[in-house]
C-alpha cells in the first residue's frame, strides 16, 4: 500500500526544520467519497503528512537508528478545514527537542500566505524491545526519503549538502 | 512564595495540559501513572515541557534510571534484586520505594515517580545553574 502524504520536502536543515508540499488532486481514492461529489481532504492525512515531515526530519538526525512512531498529538488546531483537489499545502516542522527516548516538533500548515493548521506533536523513538519489529522493509525507508527528495534540499548542521549514503558505496 | 512551590505550581500548570486533569487533582504525592493516568508518552511530553518552562535539561535516566536493567546484577527475570533496589533508591533519594519493593517489576518503575520527584529534579537543576 502506498503511504505517501508529502509530494516531495522543499527545505530540510539536519535536526532542526523541514519543509514539504502536498498537493490535494482528485485522482486520490478517497476523495471519492470524502464526500461524494464533494472533495475534502481529510484532517487525519493532513496530519499524517504532518507526521511524515517531522518523523523523517527526527529520523535523518537520529540517523535512521530509531524506529520513530507519531506517540502523541498535544496540540492541533485547524482553522481552515475545506482543503479541496488542486490545494498545494505547505507543512512545516519546528524541531523542539531531539532526544534518544523521543522528539517533539512544532508544526504548521498553509495553502499559499493562509494559515490552515498548527500545533506539536511529540514522537517516541522506541527501543531495544522492539528489535524484532520491523518498520520498514531493507532500504524501504532510504527510497522514501529520496523519493521525497531529502537528499536533494536537505543540508547538514554546517549547511553543507547532505550526502545520500547511496553515493557513498 | 517559596521557590519549590513556585516550581509545584509550574509542574501542575504542565500536568493539567497534558494530562486533562484538574488543578486539584495533582498533589505532591500523586504518582504520574496510577493517580493522574500518564502513559510514557506523556512523561516523555512532559519532560520536554518541563525543561522549555524551566530552561533546563533533564535526563530521563534521571527520573527513571533504566540503565539498571541492563546489568544482571541489578536486574534478573524482568525484576529488580535487592541490589538494583539499593541503587535505585540512591538515584532517586526522594522516591518511596516501600510499595514497588513488594514487586519490583521493570514494567512498574515509572508507576513510582510522584510529582515531588519531579519537583525534587527540578529544585536539584535550578540549583546547580
């Protein structure tokens, strides 16, 4: 199943903030009936996309050690929630905290200068005991941060490019 | 005020958002889990909001030493050994340990820690600075 709720990041700085876009079109399956003839995207995948910009940010500056999982969503506040097919949105996260156990991350959501939602959401990044979970299948998680174009924004706490361990080989 | 209420009213000013509880309901001996239903997933939220409203760092080694169960000599069968509860209590002097003592599973560690631990941690953070 494909889960991909960002298009692609626009601005990435290691550990600190990330910026992606969606854009809503009306080829995604649910909007056929979400509602019927009448296209809304829904809270709970802006949201997700939300999660999607800040986990991978905490992953990249965990360097893909963790298996990081949305753990709590404290605040979230829509002011704006008809977000219809051709809407690009913008979402933002603010990394708060970056620890071994967890991360927090202010976030944030526009359609062009309006602002459509914010508030934080806080991660866990779980532990031994979950070793023989798997999150994501050998290098799946690699080619999602390259499909959504981290290695092509994002730079590293000096500004440098960051370099996709690809290339490295 | 005297500095550690200034600190309580702040800890219960953090508990009462993110745990929807009322003012009235955190009191200094209130444990997080049992009495205010915190999940450790709250506790790692209100870490981080602790350490934003106080300017401070704090390690959840601190409140919760989990490094002890990594060490056969502190811990056997998911349980403390008498040992483990000796270091246990030196990490966190302030904590009553009388009724985890009964059952000293891992899994129950975070159910000790009180609101006057945290009070306690941040007092001994302050201080240092």
């Amino acid at each position: 199943m494909n889960w991909y709720w960002i298009d692609r990041f626009t601005l990435f700085e290691s550990g600190k903030r990330a910026k992606a876009i969606k854009t809503i079109t009306r080829a995604e399956g649910h909007l056929r009936d979400h509602f019927r003839f009448h296209p809304v995207a829904p809270a709970s995948l802006i949201i997700e996309g939300l999660a999607q910009t800040a986990g991978l940010m905490f992953n990249e500056a965990t360097n893909f050690e963790k298996k990081i999982v949305l753990g709590k969503i404290p605040e979230l506040r829509f002011y704006q929630t008809e977000i219809v097919p051709g809407d690009v949105l913008e979402y933002t996260a603010i990394a708060e905290y970056v620890k071994e156990e967890g991360s927090m991350a202010e976030v944030s959501v526009r359609r062009g200068e309006e602002l459509v939602a914010e508030g934080v959401l806080v991660f866990a990044h779980l532990g031994s005991q979950f070793k023989s979970k798997q999150q994501f299948a050998d290098g799946d998680l690699q080619d999602l941060v390259r499909a959504y174009g981290m290695y092509d924004v994002g730079v590293d706490a000096n500004g440098e490019p960051l370099k996709d361990p690809a290339l490295n080989v | 005020m005297a500095t550690n209420e200034k600190i309580f009213a702040t800890i219960q000013e953090v508990l009462v958002e993110s745990l929807a509880v009322d003012p009235d309901e955190v009191e200094e001996n209130s444990t997080l889990v049992d009495d205010l239903g915190a999940e450790s997933i709250d506790l790692l939220e209100i870490i981080f909001n602790i350490e934003k409203k106080f300017n401070i760092h704090i390690d959840r080694e601190e409140l919760i030493p989990s490094s002890l169960f990594e060490d056969a000599k502190y811990c056997q069968d998911g349980k403390l050994t008498p040992d483990g509860l000796e270091v246990l209590q030196s990490k966190l002097p302030n904590a009553d340990l009388e009724a985890f003592k009964a059952n000293p599973l891992v899994q129950n560690i975070s159910k000790i820690l009180t609101v006057k631990d945290l009070v306690a941690v941040v007092e001994s953070k302050l201080e240092q600075q």
